[in-house]
C-alpha cells in the first residue's frame, strides 16, 4: 500500500513542481503548463487501458510493478533530456516522454483503491483506501514543501538544486519498487 501511495504522491508532486524543475534549464512557464497538461489528458487514456486490463485479469501486482519501471525509465528519460545545454532541440523528445511517462504513470490512481482492498480485505474500502490516500497526501506535502524550499534557498545555483529535486523522485520510485517487490505476491494479486 505504501509502494502505491508513493507513486500517487509523486504523480501530484512532478506536475506541480514542473516548472521549478524545468526553468533553470531554458524552458519557459507556458512550456511547464502544456507539458502539465499533456500529461494529465493522456493518462487519462492510460487510466482506461490499465482498467480494462485490470478488469479482465486482476494482476494488480503486476500492474503497479509495469508502473514504477516505467515511471522510473520515463523521469530519468525525461530528466536526461531536459538538463540538456539546448532545449529547443530537445523539446520534442521531452514532449514524447512526459507523455509516454503520463500514459504509464497516472493510471495507478484509477486502480489504486481496489488494489488495497486486495492487499487488505480484513478491512473495508474506506479505510484501507483512506490510510493509502491520506499517506499519499502527506508524501505529497512533504516533497513539494522541501522542493519548494530547496529552489528558493538556493536561487543562486538553481540547476544544482533541481538535479537535488530530481534525484528525489528517482529515489522515491527506486524505493516504491523495493517496497513491492517485498511484498509476497498473494492470491495472484
């Protein structure tokens, strides 16, 4: 549950710090926002595709790990070619990724409560999902406060400061992944 909960937190924390990450390295605020928003519509798309699978072969285990290696190939993907010395050739690269990164990563929100009515069927949906949505809250929090405080403690060294903030989520999901992979695969989930 807490493997879930820190992909969730890192979907809400990358597209709101995304232009504090993205400015040091040349692009400009309207470039954030459409990458922001590219990579919510298409995970929209990926949410549906995730479910349909999930609805015909319940291997949410499975489905979360696809998730975290392909969030993790993504972002550093992502991050290789934004901290690049020429944006403007490298935006369509960046473009693609944030939206191959969106098609995978966003979809763990749609199955997220099912899956920890797997992972804890002694409990109800209400509280094994609320413990799961509100640890994903406080992670959330928790990452775009220190990121935000980071960026503006060292404003004179801005690019330093995002590889510090990028390095932050490539942890996080590094750790998501060992935490899943701990877990005993029960019941096929």
């Amino acid at each position: 549950m807490f493997s879930v909960s820190l992909v969730m937190s890192l979907n809400w924390t990358f597209l709101t710090v995304l232009e504090i990450i993205m400015l040091p390295y040349g692009y400009a605020s309207n470039d954030a926002s459409y990458f922001g928003f590219s990579n919510n519509i298409i995970g929209i798309f990926g949410g549906i595709t995730a479910s349909l699978i999930l609805r015909k072969w319940p291997i949410y285990r499975k489905m979360t790990i696809s998730i975290i290696v392909g969030s993790l190939i993504t972002y550093f993907l992502w991050f290789v070619i934004i901290t690049q010395e020429r944006p403007a050739e490298g935006y369509k690269y960046a473009l693609a990724l944030m939206l191959i990164n969106g098609f995978i990563t966003i979809p763990v929100q749609t199955y997220s409560l099912e899956y920890c009515c797997e992972l804890a069927p002694e409990y109800d949906e209400a509280v094994s999902g609320g413990f799961q949505l509100g640890i994903a809250n406080i992670l959330g929090f928790a990452q775009i406060t220190y990121m935000q405080w980071i960026s503006e403690d060292d404003v004179k060294h801005p690019r330093g400061t995002m590889r510090h903030c990028i390095w932050i989520t490539i942890g996080f999901l590094v750790l998501s992944l060992g935490l899943i992979l701990g877990i005993s695969s029960k019941k096929g989930v």
